[in-house]
C-alpha cells in the first residue's frame, strides 16, 4: 500500500508539472497578439524560458517621416523617411554566470534615410538647428552601439558600469515621447557641439554612481572623445586611435513621490579635456575672420544642464494616467560652443480617454539660440568676403535664434506598436531669419519585435 500511495504521489506531482507546462505554453502571447510585449510573440514561451534564464532579446524599429506643409526654404512639398532597427541582449550575469548583482548589455543599430530638415525646412548652407526627424543621423550604416558591464557593490549602494555606450544613457537622460529632436533624448548631447555624443555612437567610459539614499543619487563618468568614431565605417571600432582628450559629466538625480505621483530632477555639469576652436577670435585676441589668422585653441570646454520631470495628476485616481511636465535647459561655453542656451518645455497627458487608456497627447515648446560670437563671425566673414546679398551663394546665413513647436497624439495601437501623428511649427529654421516658418507634418512608429 505504502508503494501505491508513493506511485500515486508521483502521479500526482507529474500531473500537476505537465498542466503548469501546458498552461504556460497556452498562455504564451502568439505573434501578432495584441496583449503580447512583443510583436513576434512569446515565441511558444521560449522567450519568457530565456529571459528566467537572464537573456532578454531587444529588437525594435523607429520610422519616421516629415513632409513640409507650408513655408522654409524650399516650399516645394514632398516627404521624407527616415529609421532605425535595433538587435540587442540585456544579460542578467548572476543568471547566467552567478555573478552576483551583475548586468550586461550588447545592442546594435543601423540607421537609413533622409531629413526634410536639412533642404526644404532650413536653409542648406544653414540647415536647422533642431530636426524634424530625430532619428535621422550619424550615417547609414550599422553600429556596435552598446557594450558593456554593470556591478553593483556595497548592497547595492556603489554601481559602476565599463564598457562602450553613450552619455546620455546614463546623464542628462530623457525620454522621446516626441519626433523633434528638441523634445528627445539627451539635449545637452544635442547642442554640446563635436565632444557629446548621443544615441546610437558608443564612447569607452566608465560610470560610477553612488545611491545617497533611495530617492537620491550622484554620479560621475569619464567618456573617451574620438571623433573618428563618428566617421562612416567605423561603427565597431574599438581601438583609441584618433582619441582627442575625456568629457567628464557629474550629476544628481533626485527622483521623489510626492503624493505617489513620480518625479526627476536632474542637475549636472560635464567639462571636456580635449581642444576647442573660439567661436570668433584668433590667438591674439583679434576677429579671426577678418585677421585671416588660425581660430584660438583652448584646452577645454564646458557646460551645465538641468532637467525636471512631475506627474501632476492621476486620471480618476488611475496613477499610469494622468498629466506630466517636464522641462530642459543646457547652457554652454560662449567661448567655443555654437548654441550657447536651450530651454523646453513639455506637456504629456497619459491616457486622456477612458476607451484608449494607453494612449497619449503631448505638447511642447523649445528656444534655441546661437552664441552670438557665431553670429558676429558670420557677418565679419561676409564683409570680409565682400558679400552683401542673402542670396549670393557665397553668402553666409546669420543665426540667432530658433523656436520649435510640436503637438502629437500617440495611438497605443498594442503593446508592441505606437502610431504617433504630430505637426510641428519651427520659427526662424536654423535660426535664420530670412527664411519662412515652417509647418511640418509628422508620423512616427514604434514598434518591438
């Protein structure tokens, strides 16, 4: 009897693994399911098995495509495309390997397309200081855009990361809820001219970050500055060749819960070693323009940032939903950078309607200006050409300020596919004035396969 009842144990054991099994894979999202993360699917639950063993396949795509409707450069209206395809892996070491508190990452991207910002919206000797497609840029071409590893010490109060990434992954982060440049990402990786370099190019560095207390932290990284990086072919170049000096960002974060409505602040500065051109005098002082003596090298250059984000409501006590506010500022040195300051603001309402509650509308306004040694170097130079005329090729555009404006309404059409129209009203592109203010339409797709 003994014997019949362990059989039956065992039967009963048996039974109740094999329904777990056949419950897991009947739950598995299929492709193409609506409530699946992922478009492909749980693979047959494979995917969910590989991500408890600490591998966690990334791939996506962000197209995007901007027609001018009225006004810029060049009115004559057409449309243009532009994209990103990303394949990547987020390890979990202490999974894989039984690293304890260990994290590492491998992601590539390819980029393709065209920019309606640089010939019809802007003038092209100009071009815009934003874009109208934020994921046009740094070649057509495929890049080893992360590689890395993360460690956390002293129960998770030190954590330091090596490897190959990009600045704004970890400072000066945000969000791209938006298809204007000046909305998405790290801005003060979009105006700190040639030593910042932002999505989807690597820097070797190492990030050092110390948690103060659970809502407050401060960090510091070294980035090597390579600008051979950036050159065409060189996506998986690995090597230092061609390094011209380390951009040091320190910052802290405060991410607070007032009322359980989640907040960031972020307030930072970064100083790069490598040499910087003035923007306007040669080495004695002089107008380099007009001197025709080489432009003034100092041995570093700098900046500030600062950035702030708050849910202000709950959507009928619904804490996913609700009002957001985020605002961004960089301020830069006036000395060798070309912008100088950068202000945003941002609206973001999370599901606005109870039959679409994934959905969301945003609202934002952006000022960039340029140093204004830029500008007087430009006119030095035009008179120092004899070149009068605006529309003299040789003329060269005079550039002060541009405003960017951007409305949009995200379809969460599922989970893994957001459809979000925008327009968007640029002033002033390039921060030209002579050239005519622009409407664009926009359309953006996210989606993860």
């Amino acid at each position: 009897m003994k014997k019949a009842h362990n059989n039956s144990r065992l039967l009963c054991q048996v039974s109740a693994v094999a329904a777990l099994v056949l419950s897991a894979n009947a739950m598995a999202d299929d492709a193409f399911s609506a409530d699946s993360k992922w478009m492909t699917g749980d693979w047959g639950g494979e995917r969910t098995k590989l991500i408890e063993m600490g591998i966690d396949i990334k791939a996506d795509y962000v197209g995007e495509v901007g027609g001018n409707l009225h006004g810029g450069y060049n009115d004559d209206k057409t449309a243009r495309y532009a994209d990103q395809f990303g394949l990547g892996a987020a390890l979990d070491l202490q999974k894989l390997l039984g690293w304890d508190n260990t994290q590492a990452k491998v992601q590539l991207t390819n980029r393709n397309g065209q920019n309606i910002s640089n010939d019809r919206v802007g003038d092209p000797r100009a071009g815009t200081l934003s874009s109208s497609q934020e994921v046009y840029g740094r070649g057509h071409m495929v890049r080893l855009t992360q590689l890395w590893v993360q460690h956390q010490f002293l129960d998770k109060t030190l954590d330091v990361k090596a490897g190959y990434m990009g600045v704004g992954e970890d400072f000066n982060t945000f969000p791209c809820e938006f298809q204007n440049l000046a909305f998405c990402g790290s801005q003060a990786g979009n105006w700190a001219t040639n030593i910042w370099y932002n999505w989807p190019v690597m820097q070797a560095a190492l990030r050092v970050k110390y948690n103060i207390t659970p809502e407050f932290y401060a960090q510091i990284g070294v980035y090597d500055q390579n600008p051979s990086q950036l050159e065409h072919g060189n996506g998986f170049k690995l090597s230092g060749s061609g390094t011209t000096g380390a951009l040091i960002p320190v910052e802290l974060v405060w991410s607070p819960n007032p009322n359980g409505l989640p907040g960031e602040y972020r307030v930072g500065y970064y100083k790069s070693s490598a040499n910087a051109n003035d923007v306007l005098e040669d080495a004695n002082g002089n107008n380099a323009a007009t001197s025709g003596n080489a432009y003034k090298v100092h041995s570093s250059k700098h900046g500030f940032w600062g950035v702030a984000q708050q849910q202000l409501t709950t959507h009928n006590g619904d804490a996913s939903r609700g009002l957001q506010v985020a605002a961004n500022a960089t301020f830069h040195d006036k000395d060798t950078n070309f912008i100088d300051n950068y202000q945003s603001l941002m609206f973001v309402y999370k599901g606005p309607f109870d039959m679409r509650p994934k959905d969301d509308m945003g609202i934002g306004f952006a000022r960039i200006h340029v140093n204004d040694d830029v500008k007087k170097n430009a006119e030095l130079l035009n008179a120092s050409n004899g070149v009068t005329d605006y529309d003299n090729p040789a003329f060269s555009p005079l550039r002060s300020t541009e405003y960017n404006y951007e409305i949009n309404y995200g379809f969460h059409v599922t989970n893994w596919l957001t459809v979000r129209p925008n327009l968007q009203y640029i002033t002033h592109p390039g921060g030209v004035d002579e050239v005519d203010n622009a409407l664009v339409a926009g359309l953006k797709i996210q989606t993860v396969f």
